[in-house]
C-alpha cells in the first residue's frame, strides 16, 4: 500500500520485524565470519601478529594483536582439539587464535550492520527498509573478503576497519564531531586509513555551515581529529617502527604502472566490476538521488581513495576499499528508497 509523504509511521518495527531482522542479523553473519575465516588464509602469521613481531606496516595496525595475544591463555593442545571435535569443518589449522579472529570477524560485522541500519533509518525515517537494506554491508563485503578470485587472503583489521568506518559515517550523519575525535583515536590504532573520516567530515561540513564562525568550528573539530590521528600514529610508530619493512609495502614503491597494468587486461575487469557487489555503476549514474545533498559529496572521498590506492594499493587486492562499504552501502539504500519514492509519488509502505 501507498501513503502520503510523512504518513508512513514507519519509525519503528513491529515486535515480529524485530524478531526476524534478528534471526537474519544472527544467521547471515554467522555465515559469513565463518566462510571468512574457512576461505581466505590469514596474510600473516596470526601469532607472530600477536606477540608485535610482523613486518611494517602490518604490525603498526596493532589493535586487533592485542586483542589476539589474549588468546595465547587458551593455547594448549586439549583446547585446541577441543575446537577440532566442535567445529571440525573449520580445518586443522583452526586454533585459539583464529577462533579470536572468528569473534571480531563475527561482531565487526554484526555491529556494522546494525549501526548501518540506524544511520538509514535517520536519513529515511524507514525502520523496515533500512533493517533489510542495512544487509548490503555484508552483500559488498561477500565480494570485497571472500568472493574475490584476485589475491585471496585476509587481514586481522580489515573488518574491525569497516566497522570503525560504519561508526564514524553514523556520527557524521548525526552531526557529532566532538564523538568522532576518540573514535579516530582508537581506529587509527587499528589502521591508519582512519584519516578518510576526516575526509568525510570535511566534504559533508564544508558547505552545508554557511556563516564564518560555524566554518571556523568545522576546521576546529578536523583539528581536533587530525591531532587525533597524529598523536596514535606516533604511539604506534614508537611501538613497532623498529620491526622491519615488508619489501613489497615500501611507500616509494608505488604500484601505478602495476596497476595500470592490471586495468588493460580483461581477466581483471570482472573482478574490478565486482567493487562493493557490483554497485559503484549504481550509485554514480543515480547520484542524484543522493540526498541529503551533502551525502553525494562524499562521492568526492570515495575519487580520492580510488586515486590513492591507484599509487599506493594493489588494485586486484579488492579488500582495500573494503572500508569504503560503510559509504556505499548507505548511499545504495538511500538512492533506492528514494527511487522507490520519487517513481511511485508517495512513500511506499510494507
């Protein structure tokens, strides 16, 4: 059925929505953290991650080893037999560490969902469309971690940064900034793209404060949170700047002419299609159902991070705009209800 704009009373779910948004919040990412963990063999050595002994620039993203190193409490035999006889599908290899990983993999995604859903919910005022659309955060990042056929491997802080991504797109939506300064702090401990939710800020502020001093706080709060970033970049660096550097992550090794060369050879072009579950094509020609207005320039960071991985990433490694799923999927959501809405003349209700 059909109502007028601003009658829908959709704020909210019904008692049986709720249930089932749950069933399908615990199923589809249970599935997921588990084909993860089963699919892609960790990039590094998980306890080597732990005990602060990778190379740079792994070892500086130390957030998740120390969440790792307190698994080495459960590292016995009997423990990890134990897991063998409850989850034998997950191969011998799976052990205390990887089932530590399995946790985070578990509630990065869960909680990126759900912060997904209410960041919908305040640019809709839909509670039923943004619940199932909330779901394109694990349809993108499928693709992005574990339907890849280019380099296949994971990252212990690839999800936790999608979360972090996912959270900070929520505040900026919501329009707390002083929130976002330690959220900063503590993704940055995590991995340094962090730097992008100041991105994000600055294209979403900019322009939509008007008068002098309301810009002048703008620049003040990306102060805060560039200061932010700085000061655990240090902490890090102090930490784990003396581990030896990764030959192949050198920053004056810059991959442009690797990368351009992966872009003319028509094998990699379904995989480069296949950027957050094939919607990029989506959201740029149906940009301008992007609104807030301020929502279709973050289309201007989304440029930027494209045009720094084009230097600096692997282009076929598809998990690093894994980060950028927290974007897209909400500007998805939003170009597809107000699609629905702009067509039908009326907002549709379920």
């Amino acid at each position: 059925m059909t109502q007028a704009p601003g009658q829908c009373g959709r704020s909210r779910l019904t008692p049986a929505q709720r249930i089932t948004f749950l069933v399908a919040l615990i199923l589809v990412t249970s599935h997921f953290s588990l084909a993860y963990i089963s699919e892609a063999a960790p990039f590094l050595s998980l306890r080597a991650f732990a005990a602060g002994l990778a190379p740079q620039p792994f070892q500086e993203r130390a957030l998740t080893a120390w969440a790792l190193r307190g698994a080495n409490r459960f590292d016995s035999p009997q423990f990890e037999a134990t897991l063998h006889r409850l989850l034998p599908a997950m191969g011998d290899a799976f052990n205390e560490t990887t089932l530590i990983l399995l946790i985070i993999a578990w509630m990065s995604i869960a909680a990126s969902i759900v912060i997904t859903r209410e960041t919908l919910l305040k640019l809709t005022g839909d509670a039923l469309f943004s619940s199932w659309a909330s779901f394109l955060v694990p349809y993108m990042a499928y693709f992005t971690y574990i339907l890849n056929f280019g380099p296949h491997f994971l990252l212990p802080y690839d999800l936790p940064s999608l979360f972090f991504f996912c959270a900070g797109l929520y505040l900026l939506v919501t329009r707390r900034p002083l929130v976002l300064v330690p959220l900063i702090a503590v993704a940055t401990l995590n991995r340094e793209t962090s730097l992008f939710l100041i991105g994000f800020y600055l294209v979403f502020e900019a322009f939509r404060r008007a008068d002098r001093q309301r810009r002048a706080a703008v620049l003040a709060y990306a102060a805060g949170m560039l200061a932010a970033w700085v000061v655990m970049r240090l902490v890090v660096l102090h930490l784990y700047g003396h581990n030896p550097v990764a030959a192949a992550s050198r920053l004056a090794d810059l991959k442009l002419w690797q990368n351009l060369s992966f872009m003319v050879k028509p094998q990699h072009w379904p995989a480069f299609a296949s950027v957050f579950g094939f919607t990029l094509p989506i959201v740029v020609v149906y940009r301008r159902y992007l609104e807030p207005d301020f929502l279709r320039r973050g289309l201007i960071v989304v440029a930027m991070w494209f045009g720094l991985m084009l230097f600096v990433g692997v282009l076929i490694e598809i998990r690093i705009f894994g980060e950028l799923i927290s974007y897209m999927s909400v500007a998805v959501g939003v170009i597809v209800h107000r699609f629905l809405t702009t067509r039908s003349g009326a907002r549709v209700c379920a």
